[in-house]
C-alpha cells in the first residue's frame, strides 16, 4: 500500500491537495495522513477544521512514499514550520516530494529544488527564500515533475495530482477519464 502525508499549516489553501488526496485514497487504495504543527487542529482558507493524525515533528520517513507540502498564507509568516531537514531527508531517501503553491516556497527553502526542474505561483516567489535553483525554473501553469519532485502554481490541483500519480507509476485508464473529466472544465465557457 503507498502511504501518503500531507502537512498542512493554518490558513492552508484546502483546494490545493484535495484531488491528489481523495482519488489516491479513494480510487487507489492510498494509506493517507495529515500532519500539522504540533498536531493541531488547522483551520483552511475556506474555514474547514482539520484535525491531524499526526504531528509535524512525528512524521517518520519509513515506510513513506510520498510527501505533500499545501500551499497556504503562513508560509509567508514567522510562525511556519521549519521543514529542511525533513525535507532533505526524505530526498535522500528517494521519497516522492510534492509542494504547491507556496508549499514551493518550502522545499525551495530546503534545497531540493536546486537541481531540478520546477514550478510555483511565480520565479519571485522562489527567489524570495534565496534558492540556488532559479535557472531551472519553469514558467508554466501546470504542474512540473523531475527526479521525484513534483511543483505546481496554486492553480494546477489537476496537473498536480497527475503528475504525482505518474512518477508512483500509475497512469492508467482510470486516471486518464479522471483527468480528462477535470480538465473538461477549462475548454468550456460558463
């Protein structure tokens, strides 16, 4: 079974990783957790509570296959949670990392964008936390997915979920209907 971990902070854009979250879970059997400073309840920019499983500091990298970062205003704050060393660690340990929107921001903080290709809301975004991987920056709104690390703009939950998906190694049939009823939206006008 893959397991997942989501970490989510207060004021966490709740759209960002609602579809990579529900469709690994529900359609692909994901074992799926959130963590949260110090295991906190957290409410969403769209004021949905969530209560964690788990803590920040008791995320264990055995076992784990993915790592989700959700974008989110604090982020931005003194009062987000210093990530690195987790972050490092379990790209070191060929776990699949993800962030999105400014959950960009946190593993442009850690390092590990600084030799793959990559994506956010913006470059400034990144070069606002003073990384060195500003020349492999991508400027497109669609998710971006190179050596196990996927990045995406607050926009691309679709691309996102895609992209995480494809680099687990799933990119069936399913996934495919999936996406195509999704990205359906955006060729119609309202």
């Amino acid at each position: 079974m893959t397991r997942a971990i989501t970490i989510l902070t207060e004021n966490f854009a709740d759209w960002e990783t609602a579809l990579i979250n529900s469709t690994a879970r529900l359609y692909y059997g994901f074992y799926t957790q959130f963590a949260t400073p110090g295991g906190h309840a957290v409410t969403s920019s769209g004021g949905m509570l969530v209560t964690p499983q788990l803590a920040l500091e008791a995320i264990s990298l055995e076992e784990l296959d993915l790592l989700i970062v959700c974008g989110g205003s604090s982020w931005q704050t003194p009062q987000a949670p210093e990530l690195g060393a987790l972050l490092r660690a379990a790209r070191d340990k060929n776990i699949v990392l993800a962030g999105i929107c400014d959950g960009t921001r946190v593993l442009a903080q850690a390092g590990v964008l600084d030799n793959v290709r990559h994506t956010s809301n913006s470059a400034e975004n990144l070069t606002a936390v003073g990384y060195a991987g500003a020349a492999l920056y991508q400027d497109v709104p669609w998710a971006v997915a190179d050596q196990r690390i996927i990045t995406a703009p607050g926009t691309a939950p679709v691309t996102f979920t895609a992209q995480i998906l494809r680099t687990l190694g799933i990119d069936d049939d399913n996934l495919q209907a999936y996406l195509a009823m999704h990205g359906a939206e955006h060729g119609k006008q309202g």
